[in-house]
C-alpha cells in the first residue's frame, strides 16, 4: 500500500482536509508481527524510534511510484508545493503511528510516558499504557481517552501521584469523593477542580483539611468561617491559621491549636478588633499562648506583650534557648535562676545583664561568673555598673577567686594577666595558664 505513490498522496490529502475520517485495517496476524518485532528491539534497549523503523512503520514515500508516469509525474510536482516528501513522510507515518495499537507502546511507556501524548486513539485508550503513563506523571491523564478519564482505577492512580491530575478526569470523577479526597491529600490546589456540589458540602471540606491542611486556602470565605473546619486545619498545620477568617484569628481556642501544631502561627493571630487591626504592631497578652510559643521557639516572645516580658516563666523559657534574649526580660524578674539558666546558654547574657543594671549581688553570683568564664574568660572583663569604682571593686574580687581564675585559664592563657597578685604565684594557676600557651 505504501508502495504506490496514489495510495500515499490520498491518504496524506484526506488526512489534511479536517472533516475526513481516515481509518487503517490490519490483520490480527500483521499487528502481531509488528508488535513482535518492535518488542524484540525494545528488548535489547533500543529507542522507541528505532524500534518502530525496525518493524517497517516509517514510511520512505520517495520511494513510491505509480503504474502510469503522468500520473507520477503530476503527484511528485503536487507534493514538491505541498512540503515535500520528508512532510509526505511524516503525515504518513503518523498516520501510521496513530493506527499503532496500544500493546505496541507497552515496552516503552513507563521510561518514555510522554510518548502517550502523540500515540494514536488506540494507544490512549489502551488500558495497560494508560496506567503505565499515569503511574509515571499523573497529568497524563490528560492524554488517555474519553473512557479512560472515567476509569476510576485509572483516575485514582493519577491524582495519588499528582493531584491536579483531577482536572483531566470524568465529570462523574470530579464529584467522587473518594478521588477527590486522594487527589487533595496530593496536592490541595485539586480542590477548584471539583464538582461544585463537593465543593459547597461541608463534610467532605472537613474532611479535606484533615488530608490536606492547606487546603483552606482554596474554600470558600463561608468556610474559612466554619470553627470546626478550621480547628481541624490548624491542627493539622499551625500556619493554616493565615487562611482562617477574622474572627478565628482572633479566637483563643483556634490560636492556641495553631500555635501547638507551630509557634510560628502566633504571624497570623490577631487579638485585635476593628481599625486596631490596621495598625502595624500587634502583641500577644495571653499567657498560655505565649507559654507554648516560646517552649517551642525564643522568638515568639518579640511578639509578646510587656506583661508577657515580665512573667518569670516565660522568660525563663526563652532564655534556656538563646541566653541573650534576656533583653526582652523586664528587669524585675532576672534573678538568680534566670540569669544562671541565660549565662549558661551564652556567656554573653552577663554582658545584658550589665546593661539592664540587673542587681550587681547577681551579676556577680560566684556560680554565675563561672558558668560564663568556662566558656569565654573575657567575661572577666564584663562591666557590671556604669560606676567604676564599684565596678572593679566587683572586678578585683572575683579575679582573686582560684576556682573562677582557674577556670578562666584553662580557658585561655591570657587570663591569666588578669589574675590577683596573689594568684598570679599560686602554682597551680600558674601551671594551667603555662600549659594553655
């Protein structure tokens, strides 16, 4: 058939005319030949081009003829206006591709699914391809026939490996809640894709959320109202908590879910009422909003309220964390246990605690200062009052004290110049700050 130059310069010409049907037949045993053929190359790992040019599917019309040399001579100057032979080629041997049934793309789908794009109806709607193609990039599901799009074993597998592929799916699919639930657990931006009806049922948007959390952020305003809803979303992701509506970013209940599931939520908590919520800065004022916060992460307490900064729990939590967050502490509660627990962090909160003029009988704590010079002896150096008669009085006691002095060297050698009169003859002092050098 490919052999006659008439065949080949019809069929291309009917093919190019849109409102023509083109069909090919082929013998069970033809088709079985060729996908034998083209099974044998794939076996041997060659490309699906090479093993359907090894199976004769590519067509070579130059090589055609006719019986009569007018009617040659007339195709070959038609064809020459109309591309030329390698566009008479390639018309034909899709054609041809296209007539290709499924099994003949099964060696090669699963490493190649891209090929479903430009297979024939039959191909995309051969089951065993379709799912190869979907199981490797669920938005080919766009390419398998009409019935397959209404597969339901084929759709499941499409949205559970990408669920926008919902999108491709039967309208009867899209109003499955079983799929849609699948495809939203995969990717929450499914969810516009489904029926309307699920979309505006409450039970299966609560249901969704606890898929998907995020998936809050595609419902409807009604529902980003719902409490049940949303206290299901922030359950399953704090930051949910930015999709909610007004109301329940001010509600306490809500909050607090958000901020257990993750600190970082307290961004989206709003306590405040009307125009206030226009206002730039916003603080938080509940306590065990705030207790949860910052046992999860010091930072949170930038967002609490000066009374917040004042309670000694609180505090103490943040800077068993980040030692010098005791900036944020009212001065009020730094204390002995405080400080100790901050300088044990980092050393660095001694030199806070100077600044915020912290009582000096604890900047100057004995177990405090050695907490800090056994990791950094310039915390000798820390200037504990603005008055410098005090200041060293503080200074010259502590730097005659062995244990903090031997600490200090063993730290460092340098230290060691900063050590009393007396304990700069001391033996044992004198061997440590030695073996530092």
């Amino acid at each position: 058939l490919y052999c006659r130059l008439w065949c080949v310069y019809e069929v291309a010409s009917a093919l190019r005319e849109a409102d023509v049907a083109v069909n090919a037949s082929m013998s069970g045993e033809h088709i079985q030949a060729m996908a034998a053929k083209v099974r044998r190359f794939a076996s041997h790992g060659y490309s699906f081009d090479e093993s359907v040019h090894a199976a004769n599917i590519r067509a070579d019309t130059i090589k055609a003829s006719c019986s009569n040399s007018n009617d040659e001579n007339m195709i070959i100057a038609a064809v020459r206006q109309r591309g030329g032979f390698d566009d008479l080629d390639r018309v034909i041997t899709k054609f041809r591709l296209d007539m290709l049934p499924g099994e003949v793309y099964v060696p090669f789908i699963q490493q190649n699914p891209e090929l479903l794009a430009n297979a024939g109806k039959l191909a995309k709607a051969h089951r065993e391809v379709a799912m190869a193609a979907v199981q490797q990039n669920g938005l080919n599901l766009k390419d398998v026939s009409a019935e397959l799009k209404a597969d339901k074993e084929i759709v499941l597998a499409a949205v559970q490996h990408n669920g926008l592929a919902l999108m491709h799916a039967s309208e009867d699919l899209t109003a499955d809640k079983g799929i849609v639930l699948a495809a939203v657990a995969q990717n929450m931006a499914a969810l516009p894709h489904a029926s309307a009806d699920l979309r505006k049922n409450r039970e299966m948007l609560l249901a969704a959320v606890r898929q998907n959390a995020w998936s809050l952020s595609v419902v409807s305003e009604e529902f980003k109202a719902d409490r049940e809803i949303v206290l299901a979303a922030v359950q399953q992701c704090g930051q949910a908590l930015r999709h909610a509506s007004e109301k329940l970013q001010a509600d306490r209940e809500i909050v607090l879910a958000a901020v257990q599931q993750d600190w970082s939520a307290l961004d989206w908590a709003d306590f405040r009422e009307g125009d206030f919520r226009d206002l730039q800065d916003k603080v938080i004022d509940d306590r065990e909003i705030m207790l949860t916060a910052v046992q999860q992460n010091w930072r949170a307490v930038e967002q609490a309220s000066g009374a917040l900064k004042a309670d000694r729990a609180i505090m103490l939590a943040v800077v068993q964390q980040c030692g010098v967050a005791l900036q944020y502490a009212s001065v009020d509660i730094i204390d002995r246990e405080v400080l100790l627990a901050a300088v044990r962090q980092d050393w660095r909160a001694l030199q806070v605690a100077g600044q915020q003029d912290v009582p000096l009988d604890v900047q100057a704590d004995r177990e405090i200062v050695l907490a800090a010079v056994q990791q950094d002896w310039s915390a000798l150096q820390v200037r504990r009052s603005q008055l410098a008669e005090i200041d060293e009085m503080i200074s010259s006691s502590l730097k005659a004290d062995k244990t903090i002095m031997l600490a200090a060297v063993r730290q460092s050698h340098q230290a060691f110049d900063h050590a009393s009169a007396d304990l700069k003859v001391d033996r044992e002092i004198v061997l440590a700050a030695v073996q530092g050098l």
